[in-house]
C-alpha cells in the first residue's frame, strides 16, 4: 500500500500519486463549494456574503493546521525513505502530539479574536450576526480538520495518495446530506452549513485514523513509541512553524483584500465569494502537483538521489505549464457559468464582477503554478524560510495592491491583488531552488574528486 517513489520513472509516479490526490481535493474544496451553494440558492444572497466574508478568517485557521500538519509529514516521508522503521515510528508519534497540542491552542486563540477581527475588517452590518455564527461553529470543529489532514499527510509521506481519497469521497457526500437537511429542512441557515462541515470532516478523520491503523503495520504506534527524544520535535517544528506561518501569512494578505472588498457591500461581496470559490476548484491541480513533488522531494532526498529530485522537476514544471494553461482557459471561457451554481438569477453586476476576477487571474496562472511546484519541493527538502519568506513577499505586495489601487481605479484593484502577490512570491522561490541544487552539485563533484 506504500509508494516507493525513489526509484521508478517520474513522470508515472506524478501521475499515479496525483491523480487521487487531485480527486480528493476537489471533494474537499466540495465542503466549502456546497455549503456555499446551497446557502447561496436557498437563504440569499447576504447569508452567501455572510458565509464568503469568513472565508479569509477560516483560511487563516485552518491554513495553519494544514501548513503544520504538512510539515510534520516532511520527516515521516524522508524516514520513509530511508527505510528506518524505528525512526519513522517516532516520527509518527511525536506527529500526533504536536498535532493536538498546535490545534488546543489554534482553536482557543481563533475564538477569542473571531469577533474582533470581524469588525476590523469592515463586515457589513446586515451580515454581521451570520458571518459570526458560521465562523464560531466552524472553529469548534477545527479539530475535525487537523486529524483529517494529519492522518492524511502520514498516508502521503508513506506514498499512499488513494486512501485519503476514499474517505473524502464518503465525508463529502455526508456534507451534502447534511446540509439539505439542516438548511432546507430545519432551516438552520449559515449554521446548518457549518455544523454539516464539522461532522462530515470528523467522519473522514476518524475513518481514516482507523483504517490506518489498522491496514498499516508501521503505524501501530505503541506506548514506547511516543517516548520521542527532544531532537524529533524540534525537526518537525523547524519545518512545520514555518510552513503554518507561510500559510498564515498568506492568509492576512487575503483578510486583507477581504476588508478593501467589503466596503464595497454585500453584492460585490457575494460575487467575488462565488469567483473565489471557482478558483479554488481550478487551483487543486497546481496545489495537488505541489503535494505530490514535496512528498516525492522528501523520499529521495532521505535516499540521497538529489539528481532524481532535479529531472523529476524538470518534468513536474512542464506539467504545471500546461496544466496552467487549461485552467485559465477554462476560467476565462466558462467561468461565469460557474457562478450560477451559487446564486439564483445572478444579476449583470454580478457575472460583471466574478468575470474580471477570472480574467485577471487567468492571465497569472502560470506564476501561481510555480509557487506550489517550487514551494513545496523546497519544503519536501526541509528548506522551510524562504517558502516562508515568499509569503511575507506575496503579503506585502497584496497589502500594497489591496490599500492602493482600489481607491484609484476601483474593483480592479481588488482583481489584480492576487496576481501581483503571485510573482512577487514565486521569484524568490524559484532562484532559491536553482541555487540550492547549484550548491549540492558543487558539493557532490568535490566529494567525487576527492574519491
């Protein structure tokens, strides 16, 4: 059930590894696009603006965790591949404590500055109380997330993209359920959509913890196991921190952007939740490829095979080209039809506002492309500060373009704040890897000449 990915040719472990990865993350990006729907077609449009003036917050939250969780996986998929059992166990094991720990004090913290923080972003008063109560639900819940994606990174780390998949496919269709039934039925409004999340995620973490243990023969953790040394948590945490703080950081950039658009009210609110929404579903296949290269990055970099790291980039760049390509078209040519699944009768305003955001970030796709490709192979090399640092990077270019062009020449403003973050973030990323590779073939010609 593992993935060997240091040996073999790339181009079909790329393909293998991603495929399920990408159908699974289009399930989850499902959560968010269901409850966003729905709520959308059945409560109105102020309940949509209500649940998408969140958004930003929630990515905030739950980037965190993810970017966490994702780093601690870093170490579990170089012991992986260097095939010491004994140190993987550990790895494991001081994984699932990090995790609880990080996520007690995400969640305590989130809940005491959600309302604050509402308010310093300019919520519209007429979405205030629901954008409130859909946010708090969804940070009780965040634990639900945390041992989803940390099960699901040590499954990756091992080269076992399918089972996540599996389990995602079930908790989606349970959310779907669930939201019929509280919105429509019970009429709970935006908190049935936050309560339908909460336990169809809970569901795909347990599912998946428990297939895992029990199918995994490396992952029956036992009680001595969790005796970790000092020196397993600081290499999860020097890695982990700063791809959280990447996440977050990126994060404040788009609460950003969140506070220069609501001051343009609900309507602009709604139709630039329902754009985003389509290019999150877009993006899975760059962010997918980005997964897949940091985990394939992390086994030979633990085998030593640095060379295998640099012609299965070579071939992973060409792929996020092209894929790049199609996504933007796809954007640019049928995204407005997309925004009809999140409002009924959207009116000319509206298809006006979400068509400019794709259009504008489909002229950038390949930029944004590169940054998960670069980011995460970095990060799958243990290199975790500059992945870091592009995102303070591409924060301050969004806080530039978001507190400045608005105010001249209005909502496009707004639509070219992410592009313009896109570069200033994945140039860093890029000259950092070619050094990084320049400086280990330097380094292993010496070691050659001195044999």
């Amino acid at each position: 059930m593992t993935n060997d990915m240091t040996k073999g040719n790339p181009l079909k472990i790329f393909i293998f590894f991603t495929i399920p990865l990408l159908i699974g993350n289009i399930f989850q990006q499902l959560y968010s696009m269901v409850d966003t729907i729905i709520v959308g077609r059945f409560v109105g449009v102020n309940a949509l603006a209500a649940v998408g003036a969140t958004s930003s917050m929630f990515f905030l939250v739950n980037g965190m965790i993810q970017g966490l969780t994702s780093g601690f996986a870093v170490l579990v998929a170089q012991k992986f591949g260097a095939k010491d059992e004994i140190s993987l166990k550990k790895a494991v094991a001081s994984n699932i404590n990090l995790t609880i720990i990080s996520t007690i004090v995400i969640t305590i913290v989130a809940l005491i500055v959600k309302t604050p923080l509402l308010k310093a972003m300019n919520t519209p008063d007429n979405i205030f109380k629901d954008a409130n109560t859909y946010i708090t639900i969804i940070f009780v819940g965040i634990i639900t997330q945390a041992l989803y994606n940390m099960s699901a990174g040590i499954l990756r780390a091992l080269g076992d993209s399918k089972t996540p998949l599996y389990f995602l496919i079930v908790s989606s269709v349970i959310n779907v359920i669930l939201d019929l039934v509280f919105i429509i039925n019970f009429k709970m409004g935006v908190a049935g959509a936050a309560y339908a999340t909460n336990i169809a995620q809970g569901c795909s973490a347990i599912l998946c913890l428990i297939y895992s243990y029990k199918k995994f023969n490396v992952l029956r953790l036992k009680k001595e196991n969790f005796k970790v040394e000092s020196s397993y948590y600081n290499k999860h945490l020097k890695v982990g921190i700063p791809m959280g703080l990447q996440f977050s950081i990126t994060a404040i950039g788009i609460i950003i952007v969140q506070s220069a658009i609501n001051v343009f009210g609900s309507t602009v609110i709604a139709s630039y939740t329902a754009s985003s929404k389509v290019l999150q579903l877009v993006m899975q296949p760059s962010i997918s490829f980005g997964v897949t290269i940091a985990n394939y990055a992390g086994q030979n970099l633990g085998a030593g095979k640095f060379d295998r790291i640099k012609s299965g980039m070579s071939i992973m760049n060409l792929v996020s080209i092209v894929t790049s390509l199609i996504a933007g078209a796809v954007l640019i040519f049928f995204g407005k039809y997309f925004v009809t699944l999140f409002i009924e009768n959207p009116t000319a305003d509206i298809y006006d506002y979400a068509q400019q955001v794709f259009n504008y970030s489909a002229a950038f796709f390949i930029p944004l492309g590169f940054i998960f490709v670069y980011r995460n192979v970095l990060q799958g090399m243990g290199d975790s500060f500059i992945p870091m640092m592009a995102g303070v990077f591409e924060l301050i270019a969004r806080a530039i373009v978001a507190f400045t062009l608005p105010k001249v020449i209005g909502f496009t403003g707004i639509c070219l704040s992410d592009p313009l973050a896109w570069i200033a973030a994945s140039v860093p990323l890029m000259i950092t890897y070619y050094r990084k590779m320049k400086k280990i073939e330097i380094e292993n010609q010496e070691k050659g000449m001195a044999l």
